[in-house]
C-alpha cells in the first residue's frame, strides 16, 4: 500500500544535525516523511525546505520525553500516510559534569530524552508496525558512548547503554515472533551537530572537558555522510551501526578489562582518534 508511493519515515529530532541529514538523505531515496521535534521553527523551516523540493513531509512538534506526544506522532504519520515503515528514534541531548554534582532535575531530564524518548518510540510504535504485517525497521540512535564510557558523562553513557540494551533486547524479542520488524542500533562517534547547545555546564572540571567534546564533535563526520552509511545498513538489516572504526581499540581493552578482571583505563586519545578517523 504506501510503499508504492515511498516509503514512510518518523524522525525524532529532524531539525538538526544528524535527524536532519537522515531527513535529507531520506528525501533523496523517495521517502515520505514523518518530521519530529520539540523545536518548532526548525522543524517548520526543514519541512518547508523539502517540500519546495516536492518531497511529501509532514512536520510534528513532539516531545519525544512525553508518551502522549509520542502516541500523537505516531497517530499523525497514519493520518497522513496510512501507516509507518521506518522509525528513527533520534532525539537527544547532552549533559557533561561530575556524576555528583549533575542535579536531579538535569539527571532526570537526560533520562527523560535519551532513555524514555527511545522506550516511548517503541512503545508507541512496534505495535502498529507488528499490525501492519509487512517490513518495518526500527533505527535508534545511542552513540559509542553506549558501548564505552569515559568520564564526565555519566547521564550520556548511562542512557546511551541502556539504549543499545534495549534494541538488543528488542531484536531478540521481534526475533522470537518471526516478525519483519528489524532493529538497529545507531553507535556514531563524533558527529558535527548542535548537541552541545543542550548541554548545560554545572561544573568545575567539567567546562573544560565539555569545550573539548565541542571541538571534537565540530571537527566530526558530516551528518551527509553519516546518513549514507545509516541507509545501507538499513537496506542491508544490519543491527550494529558503527560509522567511526577508529573506537574499536577501546572497545577491545573495555572487553579484555571485564574478561580479565582488570580494573578499566580511560583514555582521552581515543574520543580525538576518533575525530580524527572520521575525516
Ligand atoms: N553529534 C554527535 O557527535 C553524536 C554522537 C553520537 C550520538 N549522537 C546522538 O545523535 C542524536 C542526535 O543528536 P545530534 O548530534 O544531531 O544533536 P542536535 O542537537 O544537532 O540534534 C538533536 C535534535 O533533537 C531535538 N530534541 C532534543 N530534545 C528533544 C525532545 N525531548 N523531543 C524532541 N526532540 C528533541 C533537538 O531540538 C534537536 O533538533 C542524539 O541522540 C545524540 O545523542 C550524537
């Protein structure tokens, strides 16, 4: 049915950085689209933008931490296109500091976006894409720090962690059922984006950690770039999204530490290597 006209796309986080490329990139593969964000100008502006270019997007102000929002987008996308074919659960922010001195409120509002955006996304959507009995994809966007932590961001790693736990698990679970849902997990390292306008500074080491993290992330790999690799992995069903290789000796000592019961080792050179290999 809609994929004769293309098929559906629901994006959170479409107004900036890497939502927008998976937007743009979306657009040039005939897709029709489901734009999601809570920042209405940017989503207006980028919906208006495709459009002009004849793509058939809707824009949905959503606030991915709220499930009534959530639960709304999805209504809207079947309104509009009579059902959904991909769901990328993208939404996110940042949050730098000590672990201690992060408050409540800001804990909480990482939980809120990073973690509950992603369970709202698959609460409200694997049923309908379960009901409509053809293939779907879930793509949801955690990050390296879902697979290695480093300090000075702890709600990040917490909610990028439990994120891959929950689209493995998800995996396991549509697999259990023969279902033609798949599932990604989105891992990048740095990408150039807005992220750290969310990130609100509380700290005293933190600041200058957290200017670093921003260079970093300017000098990263495009979101055009990103999305052409997040595309064939999802026409390839590919569950593991790794665009940055340069992590994987990280990833390796993190590995050997928990086998050999060593106690772990952070390395500042490998957030920079990774900048660096994505160039
Ligand atoms: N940029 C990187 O280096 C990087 C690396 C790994 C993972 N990520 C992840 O990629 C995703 C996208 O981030 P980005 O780097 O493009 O940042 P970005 O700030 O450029 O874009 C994030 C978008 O999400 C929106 N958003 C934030 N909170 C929201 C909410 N509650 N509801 C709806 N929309 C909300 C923002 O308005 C913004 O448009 C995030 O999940 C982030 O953690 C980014």
């Amino acid at each position: 049915m809609s994929n004769e006209q293309g098929p559906v796309a629901v994006i959170t986080g479409a107004a900036s950085g890497i939502g927008r490329g998976l937007a743009e990139h979306a657009a040039t593969l005939g897709m029709r689209l489901v734009l999601a964000d809570r920042d209405a100008a940017g989503l207006q502006a980028l919906c208006d933008q495709l459009q002009a270019s004849g793509v058939q997007a809707i824009a949905c102000v959503t606030d991915v931490g709220d499930v009534t929002q959530v639960e709304r987008l999805r209504d809207q996308a079947v309104e509009h296109f009579g059902g959904v074919d991909l769901l990328f659960n993208n939404a996110g922010v940042m949050q730098t500091g000590f672990s201690w001195e992060i408050t409540e409120a800001q804990w909480q509002r990482m939980l809120d976006v990073n973690l509950n955006g992603v369970i709202n996304g698959i609460r409200s959507f694997v049923p309908l894409l379960l009901s409509q009995g053809r293939t779907a994809h879930v793509i949801n966007t955690a990050s390296l720090a879902g697979l290695v932590s480093s300090p000075l961001m702890a709600p990040y790693n917490v909610t990028k962690q439990a994120v891959v736990a929950l689209s493995e698990t998800l995996h396991y679970e549509l697999a259990m059922l023969g279902a033609p849902v798949s599932v990604s997990v989105l891992c990048p390292g740095p990408v150039a984006s807005e992220i750290m306008a969310s990130n609100q500074v509380v700290d005293t080491a933190g600041s200058d950690f957290s200017q670093l993290l921003d260079s970093t992330i300017r000098q990263g790999m495009t979101p055009a770039e990103l999305a052409a690799q997040v595309f064939d992995a999802v026409a390839q069903k590919r569950f593991w999204i790794l665009p940055h290789k340069g992590f994987k000796p990280a990833f390796e000592r993190r590995v050997q530490s928990i086998l050999g019961e060593t106690n772990p080792q952070f390395q500042m050179a490998d957030v920079e290597d990774d900048a660096h290999a994505a160039r």
